[in-house]
C-alpha cells in the first residue's frame, strides 16, 4: 500500500469562548493516500474549517501529529511548514480569492512564478489548467467579468497550478446555485482525478459527497467514516 500523503494522529484542536472552552477536534485520525478523493461534512461550527487549516499547515493543533508525505511537519518553523506548503499543498476555498485586477490566466500563473517557474511556463500551464476546466475563451477575463462557476473554477486551476500531490477544498461551491455548483464539483473532481492528488473537500452538499471514494463525518470532534450508498 502507498505511503499517505497526509497522514493525521490525534488531532485536537480547542477554542477560548465566553462560555468556556470549546472542543472542536478530539483526537482525529486520518490518513490521505495518493489519488483519493475523500469528502467531510458536518455542520457549520464542527470543526471542519479547523481540521483543513490544521492539515494545510495554516494554524497549529492543539495536539497530535500532522505528517505530509511521510514528513513530521507538527514541529516545523513557520518559514518551513510555509515551504512544505507551496511545495505540496493546494488550497481552495468557498470564496474565490481571485486578485481582480488579473487576469484569469495571470491569477493560475502568479503561484507557479512566486514558486520560480518562468513567466512563460508558468502562463502556459495556466491556459493548459484553464482549458480543462472549459474556460479557454475566458482566460483574459478579469474576474469582474466572470460568473461565480467561472471564478471558481479559476481558483481551481490556481490551487492546482504548482501541481500539488495534496488539494484541500473547503466548501468549494458553498456559494454556488446547486446546477453550478453540481458543474464545478465535477471539474474539480475531474481535475483533481487527472492530475492525481489526494484531496480532502469539505461539504454541506451531501449529494457532491456521495461521489468521493470515502465520506467522513465530523461528530462532537471525532471523525466517523460514512457507508457508501
């Protein structure tokens, strides 16, 4: 079996409130392999946003161990988990992002140049993302003149740009119409089963998550792994 390319232990991440302290992450494990597309759902306010930052080197745990491609990142500087991350991880978000005064292809293309890829390739893996994902026409649109689909799949093409072997989404078209977002789900998934990274997409679309090849649900800070069908 392949080696994880997330691999998570004992995950626990607590809150400060005015009610007390408030347990979002009690003791999760999950481990990612190559190519997997697993979903996680769960309410608003049970951890999901917490256990992507946490997985994406964003914010530190309160507990536990967090290892990207068979690296122990827990303990890393800031400086070094922020290179594992441009080196590794792709991040997409329920809101786009998108820096309006670029353009389509120049907003794909910035992350491959900050990465040092040449302003020429990098603008060229940018059309071949862009194309994939149907916007060919559309490249040199700022985002002002794009729809909310457009846009996203745009931000898409920039988390996946640097080719990144783990994706993680969280709530990818939350803010989308469902036929939009059932279409943009489908180039993510397409995508991210094309260019084979293992992705984690958090999800209040039930329907969306019954597709990906593991559902996990998030319930009082533990994660439950879902029956498929």
């Amino acid at each position: 079996m392949s080696e994880p390319v997330l691999s998570i232990r004992g995950l626990e991440r607590t809150y400060v409130t005015a009610a007390g302290p408030l347990n979002v992450l009690r003791g999760v494990d999950l481990d990612l392999r190559p190519g997997e597309i697993v979903g996680l759902i769960g309410p608003s306010g049970s951890g999901k946003s917490s256990l992507l930052h946490a997985a994406g080197l964003l914010e530190h745990p309160d507990g536990g161990r967090i290892s990207v491609l068979g690296q122990d990142c827990t303990d890393l500087s800031d400086r070094q988990r922020t290179r594992v991350r441009l080196a590794t991880i792709g991040f997409v978000y329920q809101f786009h992002h998108l820096l309006p005064e670029f353009s389509a292809v120049d907003n794909v293309a910035l992350p491959q140049m900050i990465a040092g890829r040449s302003r020429k390739a990098a603008q060229e893996r940018a059309r071949t993302l862009l194309t994939e994902l149907g916007l060919k026409e559309r490249a040199h649109h700022q985002p002002a003149q794009l729809s909310g689909g457009e846009q996203q799949r745009v931000a898409i093409a920039r988390a996946l740009a640097n080719s990144p072997r783990l994706l993680l989404a969280d709530e990818p078209t939350g803010n989308l119409d469902p036929t939009t977002s059932g279409a943009v789900f489908e180039n993510l998934y397409a995508l991210a089963r094309s260019e084979g990274v293992a992705a984690l997409v958090a999800t209040h679309n039930l329907e969306l998550a019954r597709h990906m090849d593991r559902v996990f649900a998030l319930k009082d800070g533990h994660l439950e792994e879902q029956p498929r069908g």
